[in-house]
C-alpha cells in the first residue's frame, strides 16, 4: 500500500517542480551565472563539504590547504557541479537543450554488447552528468535501461527524482530493496541495461578494497557478482561538460563478454581503473566533497597524483 505523502512532503514536492519549470525556461546562456551565484550563495551552508573536499585534495592531489592552486580547484569544482546539475534537469525537461558528442562511439559499443546475448552492464561515477547517461542508451536500444540508486532521507525529494529519472528513460532498483543482487542478474540476464554509479562508499552489503586515486578504497562488489553471474559485458559511460550545454560521451569496454573473469576482485578492480582514468581526466568534474578515503592506507610510501594541468571547464 502506497503511504499517503504528508502536508510539507507535499510542500516540498511542489517546490522542486517549482524550481525545475524555473530551470526549464531559463535561457541557456544564463545558467552559468545562475551557477555562480548559488556557488557564492550557497557557501555558507557547505562548510563540511568544503572541509573534506579540502582534505581530499591535500591527500590525493597534493594541493595544501590555503595555497592559491587548491583555491583555484575548489571554486572550478563546486561551478562545474552547480552548472552540470543545472543542465542535467533543464536537459530532463528539454532534451534537444544540450550538445552532445560521442553519440556514434556510443551507438557503436550498444550494438557490440547486444551480439553478446545478454545485458550489459554500464558503470560510471559522480562525474560530469552521469544522470543522463541513461537517455541516450535508452534510445540507442530497445532494450529498458535500469539503475542503482539509493534512497533519500527526503520522501519528496525521492519522488521528484524518480520523477525526473522517469524522464531521462531510467528505472530504478533502490539499493535497500530485497534481493537486490538476483532482481541485477535477472536483468542483464534478460538482455536489459543496468547502470551503477560505482564510486560512492559503500553502505552496507557487498563491497572489496580496490586500489583507486592512490588509496586503498572501499568499492561496492554488488555489480561485478551480477555481471560475472550473469556473464555480461561490462562498459565504462560518463558524459563529461566541455562547456555551457555541452557534453561529450565517453565509452569505454572494461571486459568484453566471454571474458573469462572469475574473480570478483579483479573485476571490480578493473572497474575502479576505468572510472580513475577519466577523473585523470576531467579531475574539476569528480565530487572531491565526499568522504571516501576515511582511515584508509595509502597505497604506497609516495603514492601516485593526478596532474594539476588539465583543462578548465567553464
């Protein structure tokens, strides 16, 4: 039975599709400004973000706190964030709003992974506007598309993203959801697409410690299972901003099927590295504000960092 949203779930709800039609008429060339003044806007209210991702690229990238290097990267990184959250619920509303390249290397990896005779498996990371993944690859296939997400503390909010998901040709598999593992492997068994955003800490269940970013680090093992189970292919897909209203795709094979993989380590490993080499990439796009490496190792005396000279997006 379906619970009956409260007064101020029904409130808040009715102030995110608000701000979406909001976000829906504004003319493209603004939401750049819009996105620094909620950047300026918005700092006081983000002081534990801005902490660790502080810390983060202390640990990671080697920029100390205070220096003129890690100022820069803070400011590109919550601009990029804002702007990619703006674009990506304008896009859910006017799909035609966004530039896009990389469409046929896309095309091009669906059509191999359906020779296979199983799903595929499309992993990515809180990177550029991984969202909106799922829309192309839902109109590149006739296959449904479906993904993990976890549930927010907010009823409205949930459902305002559903929503918008809804929109953007996604189905949902909330990652609490009973035996969540067999309804992934019934899917890509089945020929259908499962998306995992792969990078956030893992919050209970099937997870291994995987090298990433120079650091021991707690990855979900959830979708390696499904697709070794399963024997399904497995693609790397982000779509990264390259400026105001465009994007472009990345597509990667991580393993093709028939891969021979037994062991969920390595696989989920191979994942980890997929999703590492874009972030090398496009660094101002990852979400340094979230707290991965918590009491985790180094993995070695001088560990690896990522190149400070890269590409601003604005």
């Amino acid at each position: 039975m379906i619970e009956k949203p409260t007064i101020k779930e029904s409130v808040l709800f009715s102030i995110y599709n608000c701000v979406l039609f909001m976000i829906k008429i504004m003319p493209n060339r603004m939401i750049s400004q819009v996105a620094k003044l909620l950047c300026f806007c918005g700092r006081p209210f983000i002081g534990r973000d801005v902490k660790i991702l502080r810390d983060n690229l202390e640990q990671i990238r080697h920029m100390p706190k205070g220096s003129a290097a890690a100022e820069k990267f803070e400011k590109q990184t919550f601009f990029n964030h804002t702007c990619s959250a703006l674009e990506t619920l304008k896009f859910s509303c006017v799909p035609k709003s966004l530039q896009v390249d990389g469409k046929e290397e896309l095309a091009v990896m669906l059509e191999s992974a359906k020779k296979s005779g199983t799903g595929c498996l499309l992993i990515t990371g809180h990177l550029g506007s991984w969202e909106s993944i799922s829309w192309f690859v839902s109109r590149m296939t006739s296959a449904k598309c479906y993904a993990l997400a976890r549930r927010s503390s907010c009823s409205a909010l949930n459902r305002f993203l559903v929503k918008m998901r809804g929109r953007l040709g996604l189905k949902i598999f909330m990652i609490d959801r009973p035996l969540i593992l067999r309804d992934m492997v019934k899917t890509l068994r089945r020929g259908d697409y499962l998306g995992v955003v792969m990078d956030q800490r893992p919050s209970g269940g099937r997870s291994t410690t995987v090298d990433f970013l120079g650091r021991k680090t707690d990855f979900v093992s959830g979708p390696a299972i499904a697709a070794l189970i399963a024997k399904a292919p497995v693609y790397a897909t982000f779509l990264v901003r390259k400026g105001p209203m465009h994007y472009e795709i990345i597509a990667n094979e991580v393993v093709p099927a028939g891969h021979g993989i037994t062991d969920v380590n390595e696989l989920t490993q191979l994942m980890a590295t997929a999703i590492e080499r874009v972030i090398n990439l496009y660094p101002e796009q990852w979400t340094w504000h979230y707290n991965r490496w918590k009491d985790s190792p180094k993995i070695m005396e001088d560990p690896r960092s990522i190149s400070n000279e890269n590409p601003v997006v604005v």
